[in-house]
C-alpha cells in the first residue's frame, strides 16, 4: 500500500467514527476499545467517565493510575467471566491403556522424547498433557469424566521424522476406535491439542473423525490455505504459543526489557521472510527507513540467525513490536512481545486471539489491516503519544501471566485459562447418531447392545 499524504495523518488515524456519538472523541474511543479484564472494569471504571461520553467503555489513557489494582488484574470468576468456580473432572488416556497412542507421542521406534518436544513453539502439546497428569482436576475413573484429554505429540514426531502423515492417520483412526467413551459421544468430550498452524490438519482425516471433538489449538481460520477449517470457533479452544521458558520465568530472564527511551527503534519484525507478501513488504520498509524500523532478513541457520538471547535482545529495543502472518496466520511473536514490553502489532487479518471472555485485546496490543502495510503506517505508529505506550505496556504486564504455561497452583497461567474454557464445553448430556437412550437410563447402541458391553475396535466415526 503506497503511504498516503501525511499531512493528513491525524484526522485519518483520528477523526469521529461516524456512528459515534458526538460528546465521544475519537480519542476517547479509541482508549475506550481499552479492556482488559472484564469483572475488573466493570466494578472499577464503569462509575467514572459514563458521565461525559456514553460509550460503554472509559478513557482509560487518561489516569493509568487510578485502575491498577494488583490482585484484580486477571480474575476468571465473577460476572463478566467464566462462571463462578472451576468444577471439573478430566480423564487424561494412559499411553498405555490404547493401543498406538505410543506411537503419535514417541514415533515408531519410540525414540521421540518428550523432553525434546517440550521446546519450542509447539511444546504446548507436551506442557498441556503434564499438566493435565499433575492437575487436581485429574479423574482416573472414566465414567464420572466430563472431558477426556487424548495426548499426542504428534507435530513434533513428524518434524522429526517418527511417523509419516500416512501413518499419522492410520494411528489416529486406530486409536480412536478403542475408545468406547469417544463412540458414545461422537468424539463430543474429547480434546485434542494442535499446536502449530496447521491445526487439526495434521490428522488428514480429522474432518470425518474430529470434526466435533474439542481442539485446542494456537490457529483460527486457515480457509485461505485449505477448503475447510479446522478451527470452529464455538468448539474449539485458541490457546496461547508456547513462549520460551527463558523469557516467562519469574526471575532471572534471559533478557530484561528496556526503558522507552533508550529503546533505538519505533517498530520491528524480526523473523524470516519465507516469501509472505506481509513479511517482504516489512523487510522493503525497513530499507527505506533503517533509524524507524529494524526488520533484516533473518535466516533459518547460518551467521544470520538469531540465537535465542540475541533474538529477544532485537526484540526489546522497539516499541512496537510488528507480528505479520507468516505460514498461517498465527504468531508467537505476539505472545513474545510482551515479555520484552514492545506493544505488538497484528499484522495478520485472519488471527484469534486466546481468553477473549476476560481479555479486550485493544487495550494491550493494535491490529492493523495487513494490506496497509507502508509508511502510514510507521506514521501512525510515530504519532502515539509514549504515555498510550507506557499504559499499554503496563497493561500487558498485567496479563502476561495468561501465556504461561506454569503450574496449576498458580492462579493466572495460561493452563487456568485453558480449564476455565474446557469447563464452559462441558455437557451434562452426550449423544451421538449412534446412541440411543432407554426408559431406565440404559444407552445402547444400534443393536441395543448396552454401553457396558460395547466392544473395540468401535466403528467409526
Ligand atoms: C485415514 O485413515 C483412514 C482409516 O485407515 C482411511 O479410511 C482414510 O482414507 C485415511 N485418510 C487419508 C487422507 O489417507
Ligand atoms: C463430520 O463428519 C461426519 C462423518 O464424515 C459427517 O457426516 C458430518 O457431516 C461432519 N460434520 C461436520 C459438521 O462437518
Ligand atoms: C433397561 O431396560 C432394558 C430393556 O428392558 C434392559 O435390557 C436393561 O437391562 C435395563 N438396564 C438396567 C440398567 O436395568
């Protein structure tokens, strides 16, 4: 997008929606977007700004004082929220209960480690299933279960070659069919992790086998890349990416960030360009203003990769920090970001966000068109006073906790976030085309044959 006349940038950026209502500028509007936790602002900041602007929502940008109050920052219970306590009973599959659930987390050989796939951007798929093992919402019986939890590690068994994509399905479909519970709900209570932009697409088949279990998975939208989605966004579960663990630890990260001042850039995108328009327009902005953005091409390997600590290093030293598309449209570098407190950008249309029943990401981050990425918008970016900066960073530090995947007993991770959104999925009820009900509770199935005595392998699906 060729940059637009500059002169003209503030009433562009700024002026009146024209639904809006008159005593509302634009100003006011745009802080007002600003939401983080629900149940705290309702109770806190409702009874100030209604008085001289009817939006919903406040000024928030004007006193970043008056609203930060330490133990309200994340709450999941309470109006406005998930409900009023987490209740909840999850069976997680023992890989050794279910014939072939080896394999989709270890490979054929059995030579992946899950310690090796703990790392890395994917490494939820292994944190959520130990944290599941450990939480004490854990049920060893299967039929007082409200959710069963199906491990795999099968992104990371694939990128190290344990198990083709033939043999990913065949293993899925194998695995599913010895499990009666899966059977009688039509797969409605069992969740699944997809880690990467791929989603459920890993799984070739999931259409016809997952297409009403529960998937969680860091990916919205993907109709640009395939025919169908994976994601739905009414059964499925945005989960935060899997930030690294030296950059999430309470003490000791492995780099700090840096005061605004003695930041050296407005903006950058720092990742590879793997031929996505959004990601090479960066890297020609870049060209064009090298004082106002950082944006090099960066290299899978050689002397032009970032290692881990140089990598957050760059990242740190903005104050926006761009996160294009790349493959899909999800990205780390939005949940990176607020660790090293640059205010991330979405540069990806089709993103979904995590939490969004307590989080109003317009209050922490910006979204921005992806097909107006140019110089108006480095402009605007330029023309953010640094005190919306510092309020949003502020903000963010505040909600962070919601990306990390530290244990239960914490009580904002990304983990509590994740159960809190299991528990609104669970049902009271479950049935499928191939279950039936008697007078006396009985469920049988096609044949009248009773659940108790239903036998693997089950058809499918
Ligand atoms: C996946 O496996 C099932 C069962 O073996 C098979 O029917 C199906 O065609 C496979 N899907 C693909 C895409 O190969
Ligand atoms: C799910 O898959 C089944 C079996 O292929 C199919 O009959 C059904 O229409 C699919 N449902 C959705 C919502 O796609
Ligand atoms: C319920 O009724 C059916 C049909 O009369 C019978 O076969 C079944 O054993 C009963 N189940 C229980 C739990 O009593």
């Amino acid at each position: 997008m060729a940059s637009t006349n500059p002169g003209n940038k503030s009433t562009r950026f700024f002026s009146p929606h024209p639904h809006s209502h008159t005593q509302c500028t634009r100003t006011h509007q745009i802080a007002a977007l600003a939401l983080i936790v629900g149940t705290f602002f309702l109770t806190r900041l409702f009874d100030h700004s209604l008085s001289s602007c009817t939006s919903p929502y406040r000024n928030s940008f004007s006193d970043p004082n008056q609203y930060i109050a330490p133990d309200d920052v994340v709450r999941f219970e309470g109006s406005g929220g998930y409900g009023t306590h987490l209740s909840l009973r999850i069976y997680v599959y023992d890989e050794d209960e279910i014939e072939g659930l080896k394999l989709l987390l270890y490979g054929r050989e059995g030579k992946i480690s899950a310690d090796a796939c703990v790392k890395g951007q994917w490494g939820t798929q292994v944190k959520i299933h130990r944290l599941l093992l450990q939480s004490t919402f854990r049920t060893k019986k299967k039929e007082e279960a409200d959710l069963f939890f199906v491990p795999s590690y099968v992104k990371c068994v694939r990128m190290m070659g344990g198990l083709s994509d033939k043999e990913i399905n065949q293993t899925y479909v194998k695995v599913l069919s010895q499990m009666p519970y899966f059977r009688l709900s039509g797969g409605r209570n069992h969740v699944f992790v997809f880690p990467s932009g791929a989603g459920a697409h890993l799984f070739k088949s999931w259409a016809t086998y997952l297409n009403r279990s529960i998937i969680l998975t860091p990916e919205g939208d993907r109709t640009d890349k395939r025919d169908t989605t994976a994601f739905n966004t009414w059964k499925d579960i945005i989960i935060p990416g899997n930030v690294d663990d030296g950059m999430t630890a309470h003490k000791s990260r492995l780099v700090d960030p840096l005061p605004l001042s003695r930041r050296k850039y407005l903006a950058n995108y720092l990742g590879r360009a793997q031929g996505k328009a959004g990601r090479l327009q960066l890297i020609d902005l870049a060209k064009q203003y090298p004082d106002k953005l950082e944006s090099p091409e960066l290299k899978f390997s050689g002397p032009e990769k970032l290692g881990r600590t140089e990598y957050f290093q760059h990242l740190r030293n903005a104050k926006f920090c761009l996160a294009p598309r790349g493959e899909s449209s999800w990205t780390l570098r939005f949940y990176e970001s607020f660790f090293v407190e640059c205010v991330p950008v979405l540069l990806s249309d089709q993103a979904e966000l995590p939490f969004q029943n307590i989080v109003d990401y317009a209050q922490i981050s910006i979204k921005w068109p992806s097909t107006r990425i140019g110089t108006q918008l480095l402009d605007y970016l330029e023309s953010i006073p640094d005190k919306y900066i510092e309020d949003m960073i502020a903000k963010g530090r505040r909600v962070r906790c919601l990306w990390v995947y530290s244990p239960e007993s914490e009580s904002c991770s990304a983990f509590r976030g994740i159960l809190w959104e299991l528990q609104k999925k669970v049902r009271k009820f479950h049935n499928s085309a191939e279950t039936f009900w008697l007078h006396n509770g009985s469920i049988v199935n096609r044949d009248l044959v009773e659940f108790s005595k239903w036998k693997t392998p089950m058809p499918l699906p």
